[in-house]
C-alpha cells in the first residue's frame, strides 16, 4: 500500500520522542512517498518552500523519515539546490524548473506550499498532488506524483495556472524537479540517426549541467531519444547498484537538464523543451506539462528494466497484457512498386508463411499526383485507382478469403509539396512564410495545432476504419521532422511546438475513444519517436528501419532497458549477409513480422520460417508478457544472450547470437540463466533448427537452481552463430 504521512510539528516531537535518535525539526512537514522498495521524502520548511531531501531505499519504519531532513542537511543555500520545483528571478541561482513572465512584465517567482491530497486510486496506485502558490502574484503550480507502488514506479508532472490580469508567458515549464545524493553520479545516454539509433554512450557526471534534448519538433528522438538512466555512486551492473531510469513522455522537444550542483547533489529537471517555446497562457487556463516516468532500482538495471517494462504491459501501451499479431510486410518486398495481382499473391504467401496479417505499406494513395516514389502523393488519401482498381476493400476481401488479417501504413501528419493537398491547403502546413522551403525526405509537416487540421488527420483514419470494418492494424509513420518551425493557425508561435503534440494527443485520443484496442504501430522513418507519451497510444514502436540481425541485436538490446518486448516490432527482413534463421531468431525477441518475398525462399528456408512461427507461439507468453533478463551483453562478450521467463516461471527461452567473428569467437563458458524456479525441473533443448540440421547441445533435465548456479553453454560459434534454447519446466 502507498503511504503518505504528514507530520506536524507536533508529531514530529513525537517522533523524536519515539525514536531517540535525531532531533526533531519542529517547524517542518515531511511528506514521504512511497513505493515497495523506495521513497521520496519531500520536506515544506519554515519558509514554506518545498524541497526533496531523500530518494532512495524506504525505510521499515515510516516514522522515520521524520528525521531525514537532520542527515541530508546541505548548507545555507538548503530548499534552493533541493528544491522540489525550482522558481526563478528571487533567489535562486541555479537551473530552474519554471521561469515566468507575468503579466506586469516581472520575472520573478517564489512558490510556497499551501496544501496536499493524497488519493488512492487502486491498491497499486496512489496520487500525491502538492499544491504551491506564489505570494504576491496570483499564479500556482500542483505537482503531481502518481506512484504505482509494486513497480517502482512514478510519474511525475506539473499543472499551471494563474488569475493574472493579463496572459502570462511560461519561459520554462518543468515536469519533474528530482533532487538525488551520491557520492558520484554515472549517466547513461543515447545518440543515433536513421538507422543507428539507441547508440549509448557513458559518462560520469562532473559539477555542472549535461543536457540532453531535442529541438526536431516531430519525429524528436532521431538524434536523442528521451530515455536515460544514471547509476548512483558507481556504475550499475544488471543485478548490482543503485540506478535511476527515466524517460519524458512527450513525442516532441524534450530537455532533460542533469547538474551535479555544488554540494555535490544532483538536480534533475526534465520536461518539453523551453527552446523557441515561450508558452502564452491564458487567465483560468490549466497548463498540463508532460509526464515524466521514473524508476529507481537498488539492485541494477535488470530490475529496474523489468520494473518499466512490468508498469509499461500493465498501464502505459495499449492492450499491453494482451497479444500481438505476427505479419508479412511488403515494403522491402516491393517498395512503390505493387497492383493487385501482386498483392493477392502477397496475402497468399501471408497464409503459406502462417502469419495472421498482411500490411500493406506506403505507395496505394494519390491519383492526381500518384505516390510512386517519396516525392509526390503525401497527404492525397485517396486509393490510387491504376494500381488498385478494386480499392482497398477488394485487399481485405481477399485477405479474408485467405484467413488472413489486413492492416494499412499511412503518415497522415505530412505532405509532399507534390500533392492536391499541398495545393488547395498551403495555410495547412507548418513553413515559413516569406522564406524557402526545406525538406526532409521530400515532405513537409501539417499544422497539427490547427483543430482543422486535427479533423482532417482523424478523419483520414476514421475514413479507412469506416469503410473497412474489418481493418485490423495501423502502421502509423512520421518521416519529417521540422524545418522552418512555423504555424499559420497560431497566435502566439511560442505555442506551436506545444500545441502541436497536444493536436497529435487529441487525434490520437479520438481515435483510441472510437478504436479502443485496433493495433497500431508507431513508426517513424525507423525509431524517430519512441516515447512514452505516444506507445500510449500504440500496441507498438518501430525500432529501426536497421533490421541487419548484428545491428539488431545491440539495437534490441539498449531499446530492452526501457521497453518490453511486446512493443518492440522486429522484423525479418533482407538486410544483410545473415541466414533467415538469424534474421527470425533476433526478431523473434519482441514482435514478430517479415518483410521479404516468401515466393524467392528457398524450400527449407520457409519450412524454418514455418516452424520458427510455432516456436514463437510457443514461447510468446514468455517473451510478451514475461520477465526479460539480459544475460551476456553483446559490447562486452563474443555472444549476447538474453532470456525470457513467463510469469509461472514454467517455460523460458535463451536466445544467443555470435557478435564478433574474430577467430575462435564463441561462448567458451556455461552462461548462467536467471529468473527460474530453484527446485523445478527443466527439460532443456535447442529449437529453432534449420531442417536438417542436428543440435550441439544434448536434451538434458536440469533444476532451476543448476540452470541459474552452473549454467549452459549454448555453444555459439562460427557455424552456430544463433542458437535458441528452450526452457520448459516439467
Ligand atoms: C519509413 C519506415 O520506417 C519504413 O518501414 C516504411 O514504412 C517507409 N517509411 C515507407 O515510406
């Protein structure tokens, strides 16, 4: 159960009076948060500001975190390097969480607390909401911490608002404020591009401020996606040290500011990014920042992984405890280059494959000004009669004919300046006006702040939905970031890069109300916005347009720290030099699909695709919903290995993969599995073999407790470079 205690002065007499060990602090409240095994220790002093005094490990007795503000004492500056949501233009010196202007023109803000409400939502979820107010202006911030005690997890944002005589403009509006002491911080980051994402790099964090942001308006983690995680005093290994995950759940500008300040605590403030974004805000108007997710793991980045990933099936994606359809794409297998013959052939392969759906990708829209390559058709919905005559509901006639399910890509928030739309709605798109174009692949981005334009982008979906009843799948892509940030629907262009994530979440809200659970992926020319402000949304992300197996495998990998396997759609496609059972094994780790010609298969290549999808059926209870545990990572080992055990802990799988072809490269040791039951019995067997093809690895009963003590080696080599051993309990 969360609890939350508040503890008067008087009560923390008692307190001191009970405990004997500290003195009391008889003008402070302390208000603890807690999950199963941490808590946040928020602290109102006599001045009435706010501050964050401990986050760590809870404590057996509630009492006392009474005494906790006595220990983490800083100095003279205390409830400014702490503060739990720092104001700016009095007299604070450091990195704010909010800056204002009111509506007089000053820029100073001091927030004091006024009040709290705890709320239990259901046993596992809890609201603290703080209410702050400022004490000569007419202006507010309630922080919310929604904890949801047996994951470990919170989630953490703010509500502005004001009753100023005129608009006031936010400079800056934080999510979250953490304050967190270590004697050394180690930070976690990624960077990447198209088809590199999730690239990490390591660092310690030295005194100052490391940023990590995003100014790409859509499609904004191209470059930086918005996870990262930093481990407390030293850095965290997969079942060892304290380290702290985090993630904004915006799929626009983020800026996550990290200063270690000088009492050598670290500030964390993350939030949508301030950068050309001074946000004008209305009189009675309840700004809602993002929410920003955290977790904190005293036992390594394995648990705190299986804590987000847990929180994430559980409350975040949708139909996240649910299943997931395996598919056949055509896009590498025909690009822009598709009509009907080709297509029925393509959904009669879905069903010789065994797949359950068969998507239909970019290329079947545009008349006017046909989508045929990237340049032209963007934003022109309508079917493309000379490829298909027979419309799309024909695909889904046939689809069903053959046991199949039907899904269908669109990129409804963009257009090519090649386009009808382009030409009757030019105040429709985000561009500047006096100045020349700028494109990324060949296209521009609508103005989704404009409520018009919001119905025209539902409706293009609603539309497919409406005429085709039994549509059962999006591929939602996004290609474009944006260039010449500019909206010729708003007043106030500080509002736009807000607004328009806030118009792409009101689409999306009005889709979900009307499709509840149809599955859709977010995809954005690869993984350019995985976030999880929009999985939301989704039944699942596109990782990378990447899908080389090696490549995979690392990018998999980093994606895994955050995410669950569910959501993570894999697809086995011709990139690269590696056999098909590579390619299938490694996308068999999260969502399966392929996206080659089945006709060009050699015979036993689609009698192992066949078997492999049984294999996944077998296993998909455990690899969808189970517990994921990283075992041999691939940047410090000649094989990755990683395992998936359902939540019986009854039937598991470890896949392996050779990741350095040096000479002699391999698993030389027995790996050690995690996650079984000590005293169970497991039969253990390789699977997933290319017909013909015998095992290494002798079928053997072993107990969970000599699984996870002595290991097995799956013996990856040259010649055995992906190897798939089932765990199935007796
Ligand atoms: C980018 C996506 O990542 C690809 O999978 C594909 O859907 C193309 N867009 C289509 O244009």
């Amino acid at each position: 159960m969360n609890l939350l205690l508040r503890y008067s002065s008087r009560a923390a007499v008692i307190c001191m009076l009970a405990l004997k060990t500290f003195t009391a602090d008889a003008q402070s409240t302390v208000i603890p948060i807690e999950t199963k095994n941490n808590a946040i220790v928020l602290r109102v002093g006599d001045d009435k500001r706010l501050s964050m005094v401990y986050f760590g490990g809870k404590l057996a007795n509630q009492s006392e975190y009474s005494a906790v503000p006595k220990v983490t004492k800083l100095d003279r500056y205390d409830n400014v390097y702490n503060s739990a949501y720092t104001t700016s233009g009095t007299h604070n010196l450091l990195e704010p969480a909010i800056e204002v202007t009111h509506a007089d023109g000053n820029k100073s803000l001091e927030l004091q607390y006024v009040s709290h409400k705890f709320t239990k939502l259901n046993d596992d979820v809890s609201l603290l909401s703080i209410n702050l107010k400022d004490s000569l202006y007419n202006f507010e911030v309630t922080l919310n911490y929604q904890t949801y005690f047996n994951e470990n997890v919170t989630e953490q944002w703010s509500v502005i608002t004001h009753h100023e005589k005129k608009d006031v403009v936010l400079n800056k509006y934080a999510s979250a404020n953490l304050y967190v002491q270590a004697d050394s911080y180690w930070l976690k980051h990624y960077h990447g591009e198209w088809a590199q994402e999730m690239r990490p790099e390591d660092e310690q964090l030295n005194h100052g401020i490391k940023t990590l942001d995003s100014k790409l308006g859509s499609r904004a983690d191209i470059f930086q996606p918005p996870v990262f995680m930093v481990s407390l005093n030293k850095p965290a290994g997969e079942d060892d040290g304290q380290v702290l995950y985090g993630n904004l759940e915006w799929s626009g500008n983020f800026r996550i500011d990290l200063e270690v300040d000088p009492a050598n605590g670290l500030r964390l403030i993350a939030g949508a990014n301030n950068y050309a974004a001074n946000y004008t805000l209305k009189a009675g108007v309840a700004f809602e920042t993002p929410k920003f997710v955290y977790t904190l793991s005293n036992k390594g980045k394995g648990e705190a992984s299986r804590n987000l990933q847990s929180w994430a099936r559980k409350y975040k994606i949708v139909d996240g405890q649910g299943p997931r359809l395996t598919l056949l794409n055509n896009w590498e297998a025909t690009y822009f280059d598709f009509n009907d013959a080709k297509l029925t052939a393509l959904l009669k392969d879905t069903k010789t494959l065994g797949t359950d759906l068969f998507l239909l990708d970019d290329g079947w829209f545009g008349n006017k000004y046909p989508r045929n390559d990237d340049h032209a058709g963007l934003g022109d919905w309508q079917v493309n009669k000379a490829k298909l005559p027979n419309g799309i509901g024909n695909l889904v006639k046939v689809a069903k004919e053959n046991s199949v399910k039907f899904g269908i890509w669109v990129e409804p928030e963009m257009v090519n300046p090649k386009s009808e739309l382009y030409e009757k709605h030019p105040d429709w798109i985000v561009k500047q006006p006096n100045r020349p174009e700028f494109y990324m692949r060949n296209q521009l981005v609508l103005d989704l702040s404009n409520p018009t334009v919001q119905n025209f982008v539902f409706g293009v979906v609603d539309k497919l939905f409406v005429e085709n009843p039994d549509l059962a799948y999006i591929k939602w892509d996004c290609n474009a970031l944006m260039y010449n940030a500019y909206s010729p629907y708003q007043k106030n262009q500080g509002n736009f890069y807000t607004d328009y994530v806030r118009g792409l979440y009101s689409v999306l809200d009005r889709l979900r109300a009307k499709y509840p659970k149809v599955p859709m992926m977010l995809c954005s020319g690869g993984g350019g916005r995985v976030d999880y402000g929009a999985l939301k949304y989704f039944t699942e992300y596109w990782p990378s347009d990447n899908t080389e197996p090696i490549e995979r495998v690392f990018i998999q990998w980093e994606y895994s720290y955050f995410y669950p396997a569910l959501a993570s759609s894999n697809h086995v496609t011709d990139w690269g030099k590696q056999p098909i059972k590579f390619r299938t094994d490694v996308a068999m780790m999260g969502k399966l699909g392929f996206d080659i010609v089945v006709s060009k298969l050699k015979p036993e290549e689609l009698a192992y695709a066949q078997g492999a999808l049984k294999t996944y059926k077998e296993f998909s209870e455990a690899i969808w919903h189970g517990d994921q545990y990283r075992l041999q990572d691939p940047r410090t080992n000649d094989a990755a290995s990683i395992m998936y055990v359902d939540s019986a802990k009854n039937n598991a799988i470890m896949f392996n993969y050779l990741v350095n072809n040096r000479y002699q490269a391999g698993s030389h040791l027995p790996i050690k599995m995690k996650g079984l039951q000590e005293d169970k019995q497991y039969e253990v067997s390789e699977v997933n073999l290319m017909p013909g093809h015998n095992s290494s690895i002798a079928a053997a009963t072993y107990s969970g407790k000599f699984l996870m003590t002595v290991g097995l080696n799956p013996d990856v080599r040259d010649g055995r470079n992906s190897v798939l051993i089932a765990v199935r309990g007796k």
